[in-house]
C-alpha cells in the first residue's frame, strides 16, 4: 500500500514540475513575442493614430514605450525628423544612445573618484594690443597613483542652465598621489563670438549669475591606466 501511495505521489510531483515547466516556457515566448506595431513607419499622416494604437497594444513592453516617448521628446522641436522612420528605429536608436550617455556617466563617475577640480576664477589680460582670457583653477589628486594627464571642458552656464560657452583644458603636467596642483590656462577673447561677450559682460558685472562646472574627457594615470571618453 505504502509503495503505491508513493508511485502515485511521485507521479503527481511528476505532472506539477511539467506543468511548472510548461508555463513558464510559455510566459516567456509571450515576453519575447515583438509587436508588429514595432515595423510601422511614423507619417505626418498616421502620427496620432499610431500613438493611440501603442498603447493599446500589450506586446509592446514598458522599457520599449519609455524608449519610444523618450525618442519623439528628443525630436519635438524637429519633428519632421521622426516622420518614415519606424517605431523599432526609434527604439534601436534611443537605446544605443541611452547606452553611450550612460557609458559616459560611468566614465565620469570614475574619473572623479580619482580627481577634484575647482575653478577659482578669470581675469582679462592684453599683451601686445591682443586681449586674452585667463581662467585659474585647481585639480585635486585624491587617489593613490600620480595623475599624469588629465583633459576636460571648463564649462559656463547661466542660471537657467544653457551653455554660453566652453573651454578645453589640457593638463600634461603629473600631479602626484594625493596632492594638488594650481593651473591658469589663457585662451585668446574671441571678440565676435557674441556668447564669449556675454560670458564676459556677466564675469565682470554679475559673476554670481554664471555657473561653473568641469566635465572631465580623459585621464591618464602614472601605472599605464586611462578612461578616454573621446576614443571611437
């Protein structure tokens, strides 16, 4: 009796772990599943209407309508960019460009767990009739190993957050393991660039009103170690 209450038990475990088995199998062909709705090309025509039927639609995924939105967001001002191109090619081309931007914050995450930059400000200067602008600021080696190069953009924004104007600044000197080092880079006034005057006007009269920040491109440290975020 008991050899036949296990056959039986064994049996029944044996139906359940299939079922089990069956419906996850089939869950997941139902995730992987695309939607023909990806193929459609938008139109001015059919804009709308193909909004409308994407959220009608359950085998598209929310990764891929988040993809979407954030797609026709990055074309409202040229929307007519959008139009012959399908939801799929939209989608493709958000993520590839979500992947670099995130690539791009790791990089720089990196960068500054290894190096602190401050600006400490600008002053004009003239030499020989030509008008120059000079920029002082100090990079921090805050890791273990001497920094030997380090690139960026000093960059200048306004309190509204659009950029006025950007400089590259390249350090060839070494800054040794955990000290500091002050630098002044002097760039020529470009004198019909109408952003550079503005920049200027504003550091002169009311320099609270502009903001400052780095954006490192590269470092390069003395045990061979680099993050290029300019390499193809």
């Amino acid at each position: 009796m008991f050899h036949i209450l296990g056959k039986n038990m064994r049996s029944k475990s044996f139906i359940i772990v299939f079922l089990i088995a069956f419906l996850v199998a089939s869950v997941g062909c139902q995730k992987t599943k695309p939607s023909p709705l990806l193929n459609e090309k938008l139109t001015a025509q059919n804009f709308f209407e193909l909004v409308e039927k994407v959220k009608k639609d359950s085998l598209l995924t929310a990764e891929e309508i988040d993809l979407f939105s954030s797609g026709v967001a990055r074309y409202s001002n040229f929307v007519d960019s959008l139009f012959n191109k399908s939801i799929k090619e939209i989608i493709d081309q958000e993520r590839t460009l979500r992947r670099r931007q995130s690539y791009i914050n790791l990089a720089t995450n990196a960068i500054v767990c290894y190096s602190r930059f401050r600006y400490d400000g600008w002053k004009p200067i003239e030499i020989d009739g030509s008008k120059f602008n000079v920029f002082t600021y100090t990079i921090s080696n805050i890791s273990k190993n001497d920094i030997k190069k380090i690139y960026g953009y000093l960059q200048f924004f306004t309190t509204s957050n659009q950029l006025i104007r950007a400089y590259r600044i390249n350090v060839d000197q070494t800054i040794k393991a955990g000290q500091f080092t002050q630098f002044q880079s002097t760039f020529r006034l470009e004198e019909n660039n109408q952003n550079e005057q503005f920049l200027i006007k504003s550091l002169e009269e009311n320099p609270r009103s502009i903001l400052v920040t780095w954006r490192p491109m590269y470092i390069e440290l003395d045990n061979g170690q680099k993050i290029d975020l300019e390499e193809k």
